[in-house]
C-alpha cells in the first residue's frame, strides 16, 4: 500500500508534467494545516487566509524544481513559514500566537492533560487558565524557539522535518525544542503546583 508520502510524491510528479487538478489535491489536502500553521503565527482571520493562498501560490510556481529531497509537506510547510515571515516583516509586525484554544484539535502542549478530567467550574477554569499560560509562554518564545515547538508539538513533525523546514542540524532543532519546553515549562509550574496542592479528590 502506497504511503502519504508516495502519494504526495505522486501528484507532484504529475503537477510537474501540467496536471493542475493534481495540485488542486494537493491544496484541498494541506489548506487546512498550513491556515493552522500561520494561525500560528499571524492574528487575522483574513490575512491567514491570504497568506495561506500566496504560500501555495509560490510553492505552485516553485514545484518543477521540487526532487523530493524531503516530504511534500515539509518543502510546503517551509514555503509556508517563509511566506508569512515575509509578510509580517513587510508589514513591521512579528509573528505572534493566537490565545485562542481550539479544543478539538486538542493544540495545547498537553498542558490540560495533567488537569484532572472533571466537569467542574473549577477545572475547567484552570484548564483555560493552564491553556492561556501555554499560548502566553510559546508566544512570548524568541522566533526560532517558537517556530520549532509549533511544528513539533502542534504539527506533529519530526525532528528530521523540523530540522528541514528551519534549514538547521538536528541538533540545533533538539536544543530548540528543549529550550522552548523549558520556558513553558518554568510559567505552567505556579499553575500546575497549585493544582497539586488542591487536589483532594
């Protein structure tokens, strides 16, 4: 059985020979995860939109020199991410992290996770309290950090696809993953230690 990645790899052989529907494909397949992606990093619903549609505009006019070095999805997350940046810089803005928690895509850093799962005022206000900690603490991450927690814990990449995406060693993708989940880690303890103190389920 063909994997995603043959299949992506399949489509972009046939973009590549002229065939448009195949990259219609292959946006209907990734819209969604790359306007997530810039949800990330741009605050406007609009503008993501935009962003989103000039990231597959240049990665249409960028595919006939896509050999399929790395995934399909990682060469477009790095156009992605490349397009936004330079949007934003255009703009004079930074990236910034939407504080808004999409409960089912479940994008928390499993912060909630250590919260106990009872129906509760008061655990579901810590839940939100511990989400907006989260969503302040990666926001307030220096571009690269953020940047790398994103794509790990929110996109699901791995290390080798980070480390292709940023154009960076794996190593240097490992000591930015762990210098960001220490930074969030040094503002959820407050929270997370009370939520320890209290427990007298």
């Amino acid at each position: 059985m063909a994997s995603d990645r043959d299949i992506d790899q399949e489509l972009v052989v046939r973009v590549q020979r002229g065939d448009k529907k195949a990259f219609e494909l292959l946006v209907n397949k990734y819209h969604r995860k790359i306007a997530r992606l810039l949800s990330r990093m741009i605050r406007d619903q609009a503008e993501i939109e935009d962003v989103t549609q000039e990231a597959f505009i240049k990665a249409y006019r960028a595919i006939p020199s896509f050999r399929g070095e790395s995934a399909f999805y990682t060469w477009l997350y790095r156009i992605a991410i490349n397009t936004a940046k330079n949007y934003l810089a255009s703009m004079g803005r930074r990236p910034t992290l939407s504080t808004e928690y999409e409960d089912d895509e479940g994008e928390t850093l499993d912060a909630a996770a250590q919260i106990p799962d009872l129906n509760t005022p008061e655990t579901e206000l810590m839940n939100r309290q511990i989400v907006s900690t989260v969503n302040e603490a990666v926001e307030a991450l220096p571009e690269e950090l953020r940047t790398a927690i994103t794509l790990r814990e929110m996109e699901g990449l791995s290390y080798e696809d980070i480390a292709t995406v940023m154009n960076c060693p794996i190593g240097t993708v490992r000591s930015r993953i762990f210098r960001a989940r220490e930074a969030i880690a040094t503002q959820l303890r407050p929270l997370l230690d009370t939520v320890s103190t209290n427990k007298r389920w």
